[in-house]
C-alpha cells in the first residue's frame, strides 16, 4: 500500500418542488433530479392536487435536469384519471436533453409538450 486513502463523497443530487395556482390551473415546478429517491415527493404533489379537485395540472420542468423512469412513471400513473376528470397535465419548459427522454419514449404522443408555462396555460385556456 502506498498509503494513499480513497475518500468517496456521496453528494445528493438537488432536487425541490413548489406549486402554486394560477387562473384556476395547479402548477408544479420541479427542479433538479427526479430520481427513485425524489420521484415520491413528485408524485405526492400530483397527487395532492387531485384529491383537491383541481386536474387541470401543468408541469413546469425549466429547471429538471435529469428524470428516470420513476419520474416518468409518475406522469404515466395520474394521466388517465385527471382525463376522465375532465382535466389534463401539460408538460413545459423541457430542456434539450431531458426533452429527449420524452421523446424516445413516446410521451409528444400522450402529453401536451410545449416550450413554456404560458403556452401551456394557454392550451388550457383555448379548450
């Protein structure tokens, strides 16, 4: 041996959720690293606002830099029950990167995917 140590530094990946309402629609932003670790806190949030009747829900992602397939798992598991709500969960703000996830897995074909919070509030507001 040498005597050199090895130090491993566990660093958590950030990550934070807000909501707020806005013109009667719930926005939840998310921001970091939706993993298996944080996915729950995101889908309580979702789920918190279905339980008090409010299923018209955008996403804002602007600041998501990383989703696994728990965090896309999340979107998947309201999606139908807010639809026979009458209600919808737009996605925005997606970066390149995590844009592409979406993209490969199909999501452009289920989920309103759209550039910013205000085109998707707009979506909304058109019907």
């Amino acid at each position: 041996m040498s005597g050199v140590s090895k130090e491993e530094f566990i660093v958590a990946n950030p990550f934070s959720i807000q909501t707020s309402k806005i013109d009667g629609l719930s926005i939840i932003a998310i921001e970091g690293f939706v993993d298996a670790h944080t996915a729950p806190s995101f889908e309580n949030a979702i789920l918190s606002e279905i339980e008090s009747g409010n299923y018209r829900i955008v996403v804002n992602c602007e600041k998501l830099n990383y989703i696994s397939s728990a965090g896309l798992g999340v979107f998947m598991s309201f999606i139908e029950e807010v639809r026979e709500k009458g209600g919808d969960i737009k996605i925005c703000g997606l970066v390149d990167k995590v844009k592409s996830t979406f993209v490969i897995l199909g999501f452009q074909e289920i989920f309103d995917i759209v550039d910013d919070k205000t085109t998707a509030m707009q979506r909304f507001a058109a019907g």
